[in-house]
C-alpha cells in the first residue's frame, strides 16, 4: 500500500464531507485520523517493517507541510491532521480536483446552456446553479461530474427539440454513432429531470413517450362508421369490424375523415378500445398522452364533424383526469368524461376492483383538484374518501363477476 497517498486521500475526504472548503479555517475542528485505528498493521509490534515504513511517510508528509503529527517518547504517531493552509498542495499531489474546483467547471456546463429558450432547460440550469454556489452535489448521482453534466444537458436539449415521433434506438445513434447508448448511460436520469421538470403531471412510465421518445412505433387504433381519406384512395373504416391501425406517419398523411356516427370516444387503454360497444360510435385508441401526430387527426376530425359530440373514456385516476385535460387544452375539442363519475368508480369500489392511491396520487389529486381537475372534485374526492383508483379495463371484469 502506498501509505502516503491513503493518509492524504483520507484526510481529503474528510476535509470534503465537513465542506471544510467553504469555511474559514480558524472555525474548522481539526480534520485528523488515528494511525493505529486505520492501520492496525502500524501498533503490531511483531510488524516492524510496517511500522517504519509508516512512520517515513508521515515524517515525509510533515517534512512537506501538507499534515501535523507529533511523536511520543518512543518516537511513535497517535494521530495525523491535514494541514488545511496547504489543501491545494494536497490536492495536486493526490491529482484531485478541489470540490470548488469541480463546481466552478460543472458551472461553465451549465452556463453555455443558459441561453437556450426552453422553459423545462432554463429551471434546470437555475436549479443546479443555485446548487454549485452552495456546493452541493447535484442529483440523479451526477454529484460534481461536469462531463456528464455537459451529456445529459446535450441530450436534454435534443429531446426536447423532438417534434414527430422518434424510436430511442435511432436516436441514440443520431447523437452518439451508438444505438444502444441512450438507454445504457442515459434513460434513467432523463426520464428522472423530465418526469420532475414537467409541468403537466405525467407518470414516469410515459414521460419519455410525451416528449415524442418511443421504443417502438406506436399506433393510433380507429373502429366504427367513419371514412378516412388520403390524396389517392379512401379507407371505409365501418367494413373492417375490427377497425384499422393508423402509424403516426400515417396520420400525418390523412386529408379528411367523415364520422357517421353521431359521436367521437377517444379511449385510453388498449383492452377498453377491444371492449367498447357503444352504439352509434366512432372509437378511436390514443394510448395515453396524444402527440403531435394524432393531435392533428383529432383537429382534423374536429374540424370535419363539429355537430357530433366527443367523449373522453380514460382512467379513473389522477392521471386519467390529467390526460383528459391535455387531450381538450391541445386540441380545443370539447370533450366530456365517459363512464368517468362517481357512480362508476362506486360501482368498482363495492365490488372490490380497485387499487389504493399511492402517496404520489393523493399528492396530485390535492394539488389539483381545486385547480385544474376542479370539474371532476366530486369523483376525486370519493378516491381520496375511499382511498381507491380504478383502471377502465375493470369494467368488463365487474361483468364477468355477474
């Protein structure tokens, strides 16, 4: 062992769990370590190679001026202490970089970032600027590393100029020549910002999918009478009893949609989309939050049928609430609730199918629902009342318990 640079390592990192870097030396407790506790090698008087190979290097140490010892009688160490007038020296000889020295470099990160116009970018620079000048590590285990600031800031930014859908892989491979890359060194933390940065309150499995990030493609499923019509040929979605599936390239293509039916259900889960028999309907699969591409087939079949009404049948949830906000803010159709009351989450409750909120729900649902989800206070009351959410697929399975 190098005993030399173990006993300035040691006392270095003492000295920057105390966030001695940040105080005046004359208030500082001396930031010392036993010998004989660390290296109980140096008090076996049967080990006498160790005993002086360890006294020279603290006599060197000393010799140097970057720690204090004193011997006893029997010219022995009881205790070593960082000689805090000479940190720096310390520092050069071990090839650390100083706490403040590694926060003045993850500032110059952030710093080339701060003009960038993105709301979600600009508090998380704020944020972590504020950190830096307190010397705190920042989170998402990036503590002072302004490598892997600069990275995640990179990746950030290109997310969220991200406005078609995008497949991770082929992302990934844009920004590091490296398909896999992304979701090796990159997922968690970004998911982790986003989910925390965002404004609309998405769950953490989707957050990546808001912002136009998939794994795989994603469809948009439409059944009922309806007549979808492209430049050159026309799709009659009533002679197909299961409906068809639309690509998000494909709903971009689209130029106009004729809905025969008298009204428009928008559904969020997959198994309610197969389980919907609502008469005279058209129903059309989301899948969550819409992006940009089925926001504009929304607009596009608003625009072409304003006479029908349109419904929303989602979770009864905080979050399915959340999505039906979104769907109405960024669309402008005005969609109601379907089978999203408290007579249906009652209905659920008695007969047993249902979850309990975790601590993150009850959360949002008292954050939200004397704002944004205050049409809906009534349903959200009775899951905090009655500590319940339900998912729509449920409802096939209260029939099958008939």
């Amino acid at each position: 062992m190098d005993y030399g640079k173990d006993i300035l390592n040691r006392l270095l990192d003492m000295y920057e769990r105390r966030g001695a870097f940040d105080k005046d030396a004359s208030s500082l407790r001396a930031i010392r370590i036993d010998i004989g506790k660390v290296y109980p090698e140096y008090v076996n008087r049967y080990n006498h190679d160790a005993y002086k190979y360890i006294n020279d290097t603290i006599d060197k140490l000393c010799m140097e001026e970057l720690t204090f010892a004193e011997k006893n009688s029997v010219g022995k160490y009881s205790k070593v202490r960082l000689n805090v007038a000479n940190v720096s020296q310390c520092y050069k000889k071990m090839k650390r970089i100083s706490i403040k020295d590694q926060c003045e470099n993850v500032k110059k990160s952030l710093i080339r970032y701060q003009n960038c116009e993105n709301p979600l970018l600009q508090a998380l620079i704020r944020d972590w600027l504020k950190c830096m000048a307190e010397y705190k590590k920042l989170p998402h285990d990036l503590k002072y590393d302004s490598r892997k600031v600069s990275e995640i800031l990179y990746v950030l930014q290109a997310i969220l100029e991200l406005n078609t859908e995008t497949y991770i892989r082929n992302f990934s491979t844009a920004l590091f020549k490296d398909s896999k890359r992304f979701q090796k060194e990159f997922m968690g933390p970004i998911s982790s910002i986003l989910f925390e940065y965002t404004d609309e309150v998405v769950e953490k499995d989707s957050i990546l999918s808001f912002y136009n990030l998939y794994e795989n493609p994603t469809y948009v499923l439409v059944n009922g009478d309806a007549v979808i019509k492209f430049d050159s040929s026309v799709i009659d979605v009533s002679e197909l009893p299961d409906g068809i599936a639309l690509s998000n390239a494909s709903l971009e293509k689209i130029r106009t949609v004729a809905v025969k039916a008298g009204r428009v259900i928008t559904v969020e889960n997959l198994t309610t989309y197969h389980d919907s028999d609502e008469d005279d309907a058209v129903h059309i699969y989301l899948g969550g939050y819409h992006n940009r591409s089925k926001q504009l087939l929304l607009e596009k079949i608003y625009a072409d049928n304003k006479a029908i009404n349109y419904y929303h049948k989602g979770d009864l949830d905080v979050y399915g609430f959340l999505i039906l906000e979104n769907l109405k803010e960024k669309t402008d159709i005005p969609f109601e609730p379907l089978m999203m009351d408290v007579a249906t989450i009652e209905r659920f409750y008695k007969a047993g199918l249902y979850k309990e909120l975790t601590a993150t729900d009850v959360k949002v649902i008292n954050e939200k629902k004397s704002t944004k989800l205050v049409a809906y206070a009534e349903v959200l009351q009775f899951m905090l009342d009655k500590n319940c959410k339900v998912e729509q697929e449920s409802i096939k399975a209260v029939e099958l318990m008939k």
